[in-house]
C-alpha cells in the first residue's frame, strides 16, 4: 500500500508539505513514512504515499490532537497514535493547518509560553501583576487564534480587530495559571458576541448552540446573528456548564 523507500517526487511532496504547515525539522524515514517535527508544536508527524498520484496518508503522535482531529481513522498500520488516509494531496494540505493549530495549544503549550515569558518579571505590586497578567492574555489570545484558526467559529468573521479571546471561566475566578491559559477555557468570538457573553447575556449549550439572556432587548437580539453553532469539545463542555450556573444565571434579571 505504501511506497517504500518514497520516490523522490513523494518525499518532495511531503517535504513541501509539512514545510508549509509549521513542520519543518526532517527526522528519519523508515517503512516508506517520513517524520517531522516543529520547533513551536508538540509531537511529529509523518507523510506517506502508495505513489506520486496519492492516497496520502498522515501519522499523528500527538494525543491530544488526535482527540480533537475531526477526520476518519485509517485502519491501517503504521508509526503514532493514529492514521489517517487522503485519496488527494489537496484534500492532506486541508487538515494539516488544524494538525499544527491544536499541536501549537495543546495540552499546555501557552502556558509553558507564559511561564518563560514572565519568569523575570517582579510580581511585587498590583501594577507589576498587571503587567504580568496582560502577558498572560495575550499569550492566551495567540493561541486562541491559533486553536480557532482565526476566525470566529459562530459567525465566521475573519477580521483580527473585531475577534475577542473569551474567557469562559474568567481570569480571576481560575484557580491557576494552568487554567486560566487552558485554550479549552476560551473560545474565539466577535466583539459584540464576547460583549455579551462576558456580562453573562448569552452563552451555550453542550451543542454549541447560544442561549440568550431575557435581559437582552429585542434589538440586542436581532444584532447578535450567528451561522453554526460553535464545535466544543469535552472539555469546552464542562467549563460552559460553570459559565451558564455562575455567569448567566447570576446575570438574570429578578
């Protein structure tokens, strides 16, 4: 099924690939899978092919991205904790921007960012703590964007300015730096969206879908449109339930 050794116009395909995808230390080659990993994303990854013409297909050893990959399994064997198969090379370039994305965020790449980042920095009075937490979100917002891919994932917009890094449990609420740089404990929204979302007038049930305050007034909700409902894991889940009991509820009018 494989191709092995690859032929050059394989490997050359699958160098060009991962180059352009945030892979680009070559590792070794062995049973016709090239490896390669990334100076930014946790894990390697390998490429493979039956032949020039493709089927393609993707090794992944990172757990957390293959929990979180929304692609078959390929019942195939091979190298990592799970394979996936391509029948074109179009269709591999378009799952391995989100490869790179979750590999970036997860389990813990912001915070270990953070840490580095504010490891000399005084944390004596409340301006320097300031300092220290504006670090932390925008760390938080880098790899929101990353994990989102940049774009809002309940309306689509696509524009920096107007995309917001929500917190869903807020930062003075999380109990440590883990949680409050958690990418599970955002989601990436519009800034009318985060508006209300932070104030407790929206939020989102376990299928995405949002849950509108009977606060908000009838224009308020004809403004806040949305295309899809937002893709959540487990843990977005369990986070959104403490943001519907402590935020939303609190915020209900009496």
């Amino acid at each position: 099924m494989i191709e092995s050794p690859q032929s050059f116009i394989v490997s050359e395909e699958c160098r060009k690939a991962t180059w352009q995808n945030g892979y680009r230390r070559r590792l070794d080659d062995k049973d016709g899978w090239a490896h390669y990993a990334s100076t930014t994303a946790k894990g390697t990854i390998a490429l493979a092919a039956a032949g020039p013409t493709g089927p393609w297909f993707l090794a992944i050893d990172h757990a957390g991205v293959v929990e979180e990959l929304a692609h078959p399994h390929a019942e195939m064997p091979g190298p990592g904790d799970a394979r996936y198969a391509f029948t074109t090379l179009s269709a591999l370039y378009e799952v391995l921007p989100k490869v790179y994305a979750l590999a970036v965020a997860l389990p813990d790449g912001p915070l270990e960012a953070f840490r580095d980042a504010v490891k000399d920095l005084p944390r004596t009075t409340e301006a320097e703590r300031l300092v220290v937490q504006r670090v932390g979100q925008d760390i938080f917002r880098d790899r929101l964007m990353t994990y989102w891919q940049a774009r809002c994932p309940l309306t689509g917009i696509t524009d920096p300015a107007l995309l917001r890094a929500s917190h869903i449990v807020p930062w003075k609420d999380c109990p440590d730096d883990a949680e409050r740089l958690n990418v599970h404990n955002g989601l990436l929204l519009s800034a009318l969206w985060d508006a209300a979302f932070d104030r407790g007038l929206a939020t989102f049930d376990d299928a995405g879908r949002p849950v509108l305050s009977p606060g908000l007034g009838t224009a308020a909700r004809g403004e806040l449109r949305w295309q899809q409902p937002i893709p959540l894991t487990d843990k977005h889940r369990m986070r959104l339930a403490w943001h519907r009991t402590h935020r939303f509820e609190a915020a209900k009018p009496a």
